[in-house]
C-alpha cells in the first residue's frame, strides 16, 4: 500500500488493517478464573498432604513438640537464667538432617534486621546460650568454619547463625522419619526495658513488672510447604509455631505474682488460703471477685510464704498449645470472673494489673465474656482451660490462654485465641488469616455488644480508594516484608474481601458458617491459604458457583471493580441500563431499583428480590463478565411501573473510587 496521508494517520490506517487481518477482536479483559498454585502448595497436594477439598489431605502431618522449662527472674539485673528440654517429635516423612530455632530475643542485640517504626526498648546481649545438647550430645555453639551444604559428614552437632532470630543446628545423625530426638538447652537474656516503640519492643517497667515475650529458645515449625520455616524475626510480622505441651516453672521473689500460659500446677504452694478460697468463688458467681487487692502485698498477704528463703516457684501445665507468655509484678491486683462457654461450662477469666491502673481494667472482664462466650457461637467454643488479661507495656498482643491486653484491646486480642491459637496459620507469611479475620469478627462483635445487627455495607466498596497504591503487595505476599502498607494488608483488607464475599454470596450468615466449619477443620493444625480458598469454594458452591476468580483477584492482585452507569433514560417501562466495569476486578450486578408512584403492579423479575413496597434488588451474577467484555447491557422489565431511579452496588460491596456515577439520575448513592 502506498501511503499519502501524514504519518500518524498513515501508521494507524495500516495497525486497524493488521488488526483486521489477525481475526476477530480481542476480550476486553480477560479475566482469570482459577486459583494461581505456587509450587509449594503442588508439592503438598501431589504429596496427599493437602487437597482441594480444603480439608487436611490424607496424609496431613505436622512436628509436635513439648518442652519443660525452668526459668528463674532477678529482679536486680532484670534478668532470666532458663534450662529448657524439648522433646520434638518428626512425625514427618523425612529425615531431618538439622533442627531450625527460634531466638527472637537477638533483635534486641542491634545487630540482626528490624523493621521500622519497631524500636527495640534497650540493646542487650540478646539470647545467650551456654550449653546445648541433641540427644545427650553436646552441640558445638562456636564452629570455626561455616555451615556448608549438611551435617553429614560432621562430627557433632553445631549450631550456625546463633546471633540471628533464626538459627541452624547440623546434625551428624538425621532425625528420623516418624522419629524423635531430645533438645536441651540452657539460656540467660536480659529483659529489655526502656523507652521503644510498638508491641513487644518494651517488656518490663523498671524492676517491678515484667512482660516476657518471645522469652525462650523455640524450635520452629517444619512443614509441608517449606521445610523448615527459617523467616528472620523483624518486629511487625508475628509467629509460625508447633503445637505441643508446656511444662513451665517460674522462680520468682516471694510475694510476686505470677501468670501465664495454662493451669497453676500448684497453688497450695504459692496461693494464700485467702486466694484460694476466692478463686473457688469466683466459678460459683457471675460478678467480679477480687482475689488479691491492693492492700495484700507481699509473702503471706499477696501470695504464701515460702517455707525457706526468699522465693516462690509456679508452676503451670498448658495440652496443645502453641506458645507460653507469662507476667509478674511485685504489686499485682488480681481480679477473676467467668465465662459460660457453650457445650463446655464455665472457665475463669483472670485479670492482672497495676494497683494504678485498675481504670484501664474496670470493663475488661465484661468485654473479654463477651468476645469469648460471643466467638464461641459463631465460630467453635473457646477451646482453653482459662484466659487471663496481664498488665504491661505491651497492650495489644496475644499467645494461648494469655491476651497482654486491658479492656482496650480486649475483643481483639481474646478473638486471637481462635487464630492463630487453635486454628494455626503462619502469621509470618500470611498475616491475614489472623489479623484480618480477626478485624471482621471484630465488627460483628462490637454489633452483638450494641444490641444491634452487624453492618457489612461499606469495607468492600472502600477498598476502591486503596487499590493502585504503589505501596500495597498482594496478600499473598510475605507479609514478614510488607512495607509502607503492611499494616493494611495484614489487618484491613481481608474485612473489605469478606465484606465483598457476602456481597457476592448474597448472605454473610452464609459465608460466616462457611468460615466457622473451615476453622473446626482445621483445630490446631497448620492450614494454608489455599485450604482456605478450596474449603470456602467448596462450602459456598450452590449459592455463589465457583469462586476462583475471586480468591485470584483479592489475594494475588490489587485490583478493583471501578463499575459506574452508562446513563440513558430510565423513566420507561422496560429501560435497558449499561454496566460497565473499568477495574480488571469483576463482580456480580446488583443494583436497587427504586419505582415512582403509579397503577401498575411490580412483577418482580427472575433474578430480583423485593425490598419494601417501591424498590428491588435485581443481581446477575459475576460469569456475565466472563467472556471478556467489559460493559454489560441489563434489561429491566417489572410490569411497566415507572422507574424513578437505579442504583449500583447499593450495599457498597464492590470496590469503587468513584461512586458519583453508579446512580442513575446521577447523584451519589448512601450506604444503607
């Protein structure tokens, strides 16, 4: 072709005849209607360990480990000396040729990478260890060469990296398949106290409470999907870690008290006659009892006195827990009440804290019922002996049986003991399956405590003002390295997803009941995310179909709806309204209908719902999008009766930036 026209309309003259030449024109969009698979979740899956059910697959298996420990607090150098056995139980298919640990308390050296605005409240020398066995054999803590590629060839144990949050010991000898091996460890850190910033960077105040956290060598978690779980600890990002039994002794000045994780072992030893008779009380009433007031201070008023010398020794037992925190004050009040969990009876909820403080406390033992007798019905009962409220510089932080938390925090930190304490997601990696479902129960629990019915219109549409910031990762990102926006994908947006879900689904009871069976599925087990997608996509099948390409956009992209009204005129009788959703994001068309004054009856159309004498809710589902296109033409037909006005998205589920142009007339439509 000789071309005579200026360039520019020359070049696209001969692009629209390629274009022509290449076949019929391509889809708008194309939408992307599976579940991406990394090649961890296709191992497990190829390897029977999980499956699309979403269920545990046939051969689900996870380590168990129990540890004894003996820890004793000195108050004057603010220290802990612990001797620590742990029994690790590779109930794995393989040979384990190292074990992985856990030191956290290494951030606080200044040497190993944190994450800011998480500052560490003092520098220390962090987690000493002065001896350690494998199986009765010493472990070399100072090898002269680097770790290499196995401890094979070695000829004894040895530990690398033991100045990082996450350390390797090699091993001579493999662990075996569905064998056990014996860890022994003795340690000493200092309790940092000072003036940090953020949760767990400050863990005492001065020499008189101590909050210790992370406070323990731990072996980390080997599973299916990686291996061992070797994520350095940073500070925002939280916990990944096996499921065992705890055998913990506290050595403490006498007239200190001590609580934590599990059951007191032996309070005749350590509880006054007084004590034990109000704690008794407390399970036979519904009010509050005081245990120990502010007057009781000290050996024989707030706790007994030792039978020789000048300290006191708890000791606590927690089954199937997968961590232990505690807290002591040299002037606790220690006040009790309880819970009336269903299917299971009463379990005491005990409070601890600064005689100064008792304000911060007054509600919290009524919030922390709630949530646990509330959580119960929606979910699976409270599956713990006791849950205990401790006093301290971190309040908003939570571990088995223990929520570091006044009535501030307290719905949120009891709803933990759901995720990640019983139904046990790597929070390192997937934040939101803990952090996230808890910010959504937290909304349906603060609705039950009001006295009035949960509100979900909103978050989903909401998530239209973050979608395309540079700074947002998908979901399924490593939250452990969130960045600028780790915040929000860890704790705002899976309430904007499920506020979407039961958009989609038509029934949030629905989709919650969903959720509910999921986590009695997965009782202390390690479940994925893609347990979680198959398991709801299974569970919400006949009412919403398949629900893939909704896991795909809201946990792999950052996409959004954008949907808006192509406006004509809508006052006939069988108007026709054009949809058009701009966002790679699809979504079902809802859209409210609202009728004028007239003589003709409503005939509600197939797919509509009535709601109220002059209005309808009229859907069609999210696959009319699915062939590519981007705008979607939908007949209205109700009798005749005139149309006053439409209105898309009016439950405000969908993301959307700019809701002006989803009415028609135009206006902007208000939530419900």
């Amino acid at each position: 072709m000789r071309c005579t026209l200026a360039w520019a309309a020359c070049l696209a003259l001969i692009l629209a005849q390629d274009a022509r030449s290449q076949g019929p024109k391509l889809p708008e969009r194309a939408v992307r209607r599976d579940i991406p698979m990394t090649n961890v979740i296709k191992r497990a899956m190829a390897g029977g360990v999980r499956d699309s059910t979403g269920r545990p697959g046939r051969n689900y298996w996870q380590l168990r480990t129990d540890y004894t420990i003996n820890a004793r607090l000195d108050p004057a150098t603010s220290r802990i000396t612990g001797r620590e056995t742990v029994v690790i139980h590779n109930t794995s298919p393989d040979s384990l040729r190292s074990i992985q640990l856990r030191l956290d308390m290494n951030l606080f050296t200044g040497l190993t990478p944190h994450t800011a605005p998480w500052v560490p409240a003092e520098l220390t020398d962090g987690m000493v260890i002065t001896r350690m066995s494998v199986d009765g054999k010493a472990v070399n803590l100072a090898p002269t060469s680097g770790p290499g590629g196995g401890g094979a060839t070695l000829p004894e144990p040895t530990a690398f990296g033991m100045k990082l949050t996450s350390a390797r010991i090699n091993l001579p000898e493999a662990i075996k398949a569905r064998g056990k091996a014996t860890l022994e460890i003795e340690w000493n850190h200092k309790v940092p106290g000072g003036p940090g910033a953020n949760h767990r960077m400050i863990q005492r105040w001065a020499d008189t409470l101590y909050q210790p956290t992370q406070w323990y060598p731990r072996v980390a978690v080997y599973d299916d999907l990686r291996g061992w779980d070797t994520e350095l600890y940073l500070g925002p990002a939280e916990f990944y870690n096996n499921f065992g039994t705890f055998d913990v002794s506290i050595d403490v000045p006498a007239g200190w008290i001590v609580s934590g994780t599990g059951v007191l072992q032996n309070p005749n030893e350590v509880l006054t006659p007084t004590a034990r008779e109000r704690l008794a009380r407390a399970l036979t009433t519904d009010e509050e009892t005081m245990i120990v007031d502010s007057d009781e201070v000290g050996p024989g008023r707030a706790t007994a006195a030792p039978a020789s010398g000048d300290r006191l020794v708890w000791r606590f037992h927690a089954d199937t827990v997968n961590d232990f925190a505690w807290a002591t004050a040299k002037k606790f009040n220690w006040r009790s009440l309880r819970a009336n969990i269903p299917g299971k009876g009463f379990v005491p909820v005990h409070m601890y804290y600064l005689p100064g403080r008792a304000a911060s406390f007054q509600n919290a033992g009524t919030l922390t019922r709630h949530a646990l007798e509330f959580y119960s019905e929606l979910w699976f009962p409270y599956q713990f002996p006791q849950l205990t409220l401790q006093d301290g510089p971190s309040a908003g932080m939570e571990y088995p049986m223990v929520i570091n938390s006044n009535q501030g925090a307290a719905d949120h930190e009891a709803a933990h003991q759901w995720w990640p304490m019983v139904v046990g997601n790597n929070e390192t990696w997937y934040g939101w399956m803990d952090e996230g479902f808890n910010s959504y129960m937290n909304i349906l629990s603060g609705a039950h405590r009001g006295g009035r019915a949960p509100n979900l219109d909103g978050p989903g549409r909401a998530y239209g003002n973050v979608s395309g910031d540079e700074n947002e990762q998908p979901m399924m990102a490593n939250s452990n390295y969130g960045g600028a926006r780790w915040s929000f994908m860890t704790y705002s947006k899976a309430p904007q997803m499920l506020s979407m879900l039961g958009g989609v689904v038509g029934s949030d009871t629905a989709v919650q009941r969903a959720h509910s069976d999921w986590g009695k599925a997965w009782l202390f087990k390690h479940p994925s995310p893609w347990d979680y997608m198959f398991f709801m996509n299974n569970a919400l099948r006949s009412k919403a179909g398949d629900l893939s390409w909704f896991w795909n956009y809201w946990l792999f992209t950052t996409e959004s709806v954008e949907g808006t009204l192509v406006c004509g005129d809508v006052s006939g009788a069988r108007p026709s309204i054009t949809v058009r959703q701009n966002g790679q994001m699809p979504s079902p068309i809802v859209m409210r209908v609202d009728f004028a004054d007239g003589p003709q009856a409503i005939k509600p159309m197939a797919n509509s719902v009535m709601a109220g004498d002059k209005a309808a809710i009229v859907t069609w589902p999210a696959d009319v999008w699915f062939a590519g296109d981007k705008t979607y033409k939908a007949q209205l037909n109700f009798g005749g009766r005139r149309i006053e006005k439409v209105t898309l998205d009016p439950g405000g589920r969908f993301p959307d930036k700019d809701v002006t142009d989803n009415q028609c007339p135009r206006g902007t439509p208000a939530l419900p």
